[in-house]
C-alpha cells in the first residue's frame, strides 16, 4: 500500500506513535509519506519505502494567524495526486482530520477518491477537542472520516460521550518496539546518577498541566525521606520551572535532576527502578509503556485509559487522581526490597509484551484494507 500519515511531528505521544507505525509499515514494504510541517522527531533512519513532504506555510503580512490548514490541505492535494496514496492516516484530529475532509473534496473534483482514516489520540477529543471553539469541526471531520481508531476503550468512550458520532470506532492500542525499548546495560549512568546505589526514580512528559508534574516531586519528596532516591525529570514544557522552584523550596535539590528533551529516552529508562505517571488524563499512557518495556515498573493514576495498561499490584499501581500520599506509599512499597523491586520490574516487562509492536500492526494494516474496501 502507499500510506500518507499526517501528525504532530514532536515527542508528543500522538507523533511517537504515528512515527514509529509508519517506520513499522515501511519495514514491511509499504510505502509510507509523511506530511508535516517539520521532520518528525523520531524520523531518525533512511529507508527506501519512507518519503518526507514538508508542509510550508506561506507568511503575508496580513495573517495575524498563518492558515496552516490551509497549506496542509493543499500540500496533501499535491501528494496524494503525485505520489498516487491508497489511503492517507491523520493523527490528532486538529487541525489533521478536516485538512484532510477539505482535500479528500478538492481530489474528487479530479476524480480522485482517497479514504481518510483519523486516529483519536486523547486531548484532541478530551481537552482540545470538546471545546466550543473546536467541537463542531471536529465532531463533522471524525463524522466524515472513513476510518476512525482512538489509542484505547476509555478514549472510544470518551468520544461517543463528548461528541455527536455516527460512525464506528475501532480500538487499536499504542504499541511499543521492543527492538528500540529494551534494558540496555548503562552501569556507568547508573553510577554517574546514583553513587550510592540509590533507587532511581523517573518522569517523561511535556510538563503540562494534564501531567500533574507537581504530585511527581511530592511524590519523591515522601519517597526520597524513606529511601534513599534520585529522580530523573526528563522533557520541557510549561510547568518545568515552576517544578524546579517546588524543589528547592522542599529542599531536595540535590536528589532530582531536570535532563530536558532526550532523544535516547530508553537509556535513561535503563537505569530506572520506578515511572511515575500522576497525570489528570491519559488516553493511554504511552510513555508508561516505554518503562515498563525497559524493565520498569509504573505509579499510575487510575484516569482515562490507564487502567488498560496498568495491572494494579502486578507492574505498578493505580490510585486516583491526586491522592499523593497513596502514590508514595505505593512506591515505597515496590522499592522496598529487591526481591519486590525484581518482581515488579519482571512483570511490568511481561505486561508491555501484550502491546508489541508485531502484535499490534497487523491491527492496522486489515484496517486499512477493510476501510479501502468499504469507502
Ligand atoms: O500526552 C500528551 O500530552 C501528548 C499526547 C499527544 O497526542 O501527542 O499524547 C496522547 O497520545 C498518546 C499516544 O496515543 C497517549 O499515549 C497519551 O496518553 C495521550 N495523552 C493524553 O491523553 C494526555
């Protein structure tokens, strides 16, 4: 098949994922086009299946705001017309799924049919998506999409609940590449950390609001007073400085390292004993996923599409919502002793195996062939 996936091209889980499927894809001979306004972040190798369409918006000085819909929509014109796509692949509902209804009509005037298929990934239908401001195009682009999957079954509901659907969603999970995401031997990172053979304790996220960075340091800092602990923030975004503040007014400077943006998150997971995932929402969890593939085991809340990731008591545990001291006691639970620690660490690799990525492709390759079919 040649396959278009639009997407955020950043480390955001919507873009992880879209990368990562269509890099599966082109490893099994299909020709995958990418159209994004930058190189995607984890678009790191070549392959002769794999093409990158830039999305260049053009600027005057009349925009207050450049139309990027507007360039993505014709760019996909161009590309689906050019490249002859079988089907094309949106990631994120904004501004993806109505670019691509406002090019799927400009190809029929040629005489072109292109199915869309419109993947759900969480704050596009949770956050960004019921607002007013975006709800009714994004309730009419999901509508008119040929294929709609969403990352889990709490997300499938989320979107029946929030919004006006007529069409059938399908559920395809995250997945993770075992081939990339497995516990490497990083003995001198460990040591560099942790000098002291402390427990090491780890967060990846944008640092927005959803991730609750803030009940991650009051998580460590009940932690690090039982036992001795380092904590790994790894990623940037809005709440960051304000996190670097909660630390030295709780005085625990010297045991929490903020690593920014990192390409190689697998090998800092490597070193890790514990994820902590406090987040108000989660459609799915992916970057609890990439812990627990590296051996790591996950303090979760129980939102969203958590629960059909984490097995509470057996790779983690799941407690509600802001309930801080609960998270503690559940991580010192799970550090407490290294046989426990080498349970958990054990089965939380077990569990990430039920969402390998060979696992979980075929899942879109039928559907892309059942919605080609039917469209
Ligand atoms: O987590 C984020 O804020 C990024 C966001 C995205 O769309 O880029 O991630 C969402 O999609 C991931 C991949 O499907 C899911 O694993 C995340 O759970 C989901 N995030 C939220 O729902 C908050």
């Amino acid at each position: 098949m040649k396959i278009g996936i639009v997407c955020y091209p950043t480390f955001g889980g919507s873009g992880v994922v879209a990368t990562e499927l269509g890099k599966a894809l082109a490893s099994e001979g299909h020709q995958v086009h990418f159209i994004t306004y930058s190189q995607p972040a984890r678009l790191d190798f070549f392959s002769e299946n794999l093409f990158y369409h830039e999305v260049s918006v053009r600027n005057y000085p009349l925009f207050d705001y450049a139309p990027y819909e507007s360039a993505l929509a014709s760019k996909l014109v161009d590309v689906v017309r050019f490249e002859q796509l079988d089907v094309l692949h949106v990631h994120y509902a904004i501004p993806h799924a109505s670019a691509a209804f406002m090019a799927k009509q400009i190809l029929s005037s040629y005489g072109i049919h292109i199915p869309v298929v419109t993947t759900l990934h969480g704050t596009d239908i949770t956050l960004v998506g019921k607002d007013p401001t975006y709800k009714p195009v994004v309730t009419f682009s999901i509508n008119q999409s040929d294929g709609v999957t969403t990352v889990s079954e709490d997300l499938k509901e989320d979107t029946y609940r929030h919004f006006e659907i007529t069409k059938e969603i399908k559920v395809i999970p995250n997945f993770i590449d075992f081939s990339r995401f497995s516990l490497q031997a990083k003995d001198h990172f460990k040591k560099a950390i942790a000098p002291n053979n402390e427990r090491i304790l780890i967060h990846t996220s944008n640092f927005r609001k959803v991730k609750r960075t803030e009940d991650v340091i009051r998580i460590f800092e009940k932690v690090q007073a039982v036992i001795p602990s380092k904590l790994l923030m790894v990623g940037d975004g809005p709440e960051r400085v304000y996190n670097e503040q909660l630390c030295r007014s709780l005085n625990i400077c010297e045991n929490v390292r903020f690593l920014g943006k990192q390409d190689a998150v697998e090998e800092i997971l490597s070193v890790s004993d514990l994820f902590l995932m406090p987040s108000e929402s989660e459609s799915f969890g992916l970057a609890a996923l990439e812990a627990m593939a590296c051996k790591v085991p996950v303090i979760t809340t129980n939102a969203g599409g958590l629960p059909e990731l984490n097995v509470d008591g057996f790779c983690g545990y799941m407690s509600n919502v802001g309930d801080v001291e609960a998270m503690a006691a559940h991580a010192i639970e799970i550090l407490k002793d290294d046989e426990t620690l080498n349970r958990f660490k054990e089965n939380a690799f077990t569990r990430a195996q039920d969402f390998d990525l060979k696992k979980i492709l075929p899942g879109y390759i039928n559907y892309y062939k059942e919605v080609i079919e039917n469209s």
